[in-house]
C-alpha cells in the first residue's frame, strides 16, 4: 500500500528549500538547515525541475462531467415534472444528448441548485372549488374571541385507505416550497379506495 502524505509544507519554507538547492547546497545540508525529511526535500526539488514553480498548480481535479448546457436541461426537466426520479433523467439524456451520466452525478445538479429530494406530505385531494370554500370558512373564524376556542375540544381530519396504499412519493423541492399545494401527494383516488374523516368536539355550556 503506498504511502500518504499527511501534510503540506508552506511555500516560504518550499522556497526556502529551492533557494539552498540553487545556491548548490547537498540535500543532507538543506535537511539539517530546514529540519525538512529528506523525503519531503526530495519531492520539492523534483516538483520544481518538472513544473518550475513552488505551489501546487490549480485546476488539477477530475473534471466536471456536464457541462452548462446540460446542468440547464437537468433544472429544466426538474422543474417540469418535480417526482421524476435520477434514473428516468438519466434515460433521457442518454437518448436527447448521446451522454452517458451516473445518477449520482445527476442528483448533485439539483443540490447546487438548493433542490432537495424529500417525502411529499400526504394530504387528501381538494379541488379548486373546495380549495375555494375552505378558505373562506376558515376566514370566517379567524377573527373570533379567545373565549370561543375555549369550547373546542379536539379537531382534526384524517384519511384511511380501504384498499392498498398510497407509498412513498418522492418530489424535488426546495426549502421554501414545503407547504405548496403542488408538493403534497394528494392524488385522486375513487371514492371506494378511501375515507376520509373529519372530527370535531364542542362543549355545549347550558
């Protein structure tokens, strides 16, 4: 197994090293005036003969596999359709632009793009039209007294499925976007499939 090199000198000391090696210092003279293993002398001096500079030379990584163009169609399918999954991307371009990407690679575009995979919030499908009423009936409570609410006991609505389940949704999303009404997993299902459950307590004070 090769060796790693835990740590790297700074270039004042880098080019101190050099300046002894150019004044014709011996590597064991450098050695015993920088306190510098000979290894790590070595791999100084040799760096400078091949590269002719001191510090490490940039942009020297694994370059990036997409290119604009493609992080473009990426955000752009995205934002079309937000439950489609990296695999389904990956067929696409594949087929559109002849390139072949890691689904991995594919996940990261929308990171960058402060998009997020995340579970989509089960809640029960309501057309336009009740959309509609509910708010208006929840505006009609809005303003009354703190003593009104004291009589209420419990509230809330729940969904059971008779047949099945709904699974998991996936959906790309960002922070900001958690509480839209196109980020839930509220599908349509026949009357048969599902109930719903609406409950409410009052306290009825004689």
């Amino acid at each position: 197994m090769a060796s790693r090199k835990k740590n790297e000198y700074t270039n004042d000391l880098r080019k101190l090293v050099i300046n002894h090696f150019l004044n014709g210092d011996s590597k064991r003279e450098i050695v015993q005036k920088t306190f510098i293993p000979r290894t790590s002398i070595l791999y100084i001096i040799a760096k400078y003969k091949s590269t002719k500079c001191l510090g490490n030379i940039i942009d020297r990584g694994r370059k990036r596999k997409t290119t604009a163009h493609v992080d473009r169609c990426i955000r752009r399918k995205l934002n079309t359709n937000r439950r489609i999954s990296s695999s389904t991307i990956k067929v696409e371009l594949q087929s559109e632009l002849s390139i072949t990407i890691s689904e991995s690679a594919i996940k990261r575009r929308p990171h960058e793009a402060a998009f997020c995979g995340r579970v989509a919030k089960k809640k029960s499908y309501i057309n336009r039209l009740n959309r509609t009423k509910r708010l208006e009936y929840a505006r009609a409570y809005q303003k009354k007294p703190l003593g009104f609410w004291n009589d209420l006991i419990w509230l809330d609505k729940s969904k059971f499925n008779l047949f099945g389940s709904d699974g998991k949704v996936m959906v790309w999303r960002t922070p900001k976007e958690e509480y839209q009404y196109s980020m839930y997993n509220s599908n349509y299902q026949a009357w048969w499939r599902k109930c719903d459950v609406l409950g409410m307590f009052f306290i009825i004070r004689g």
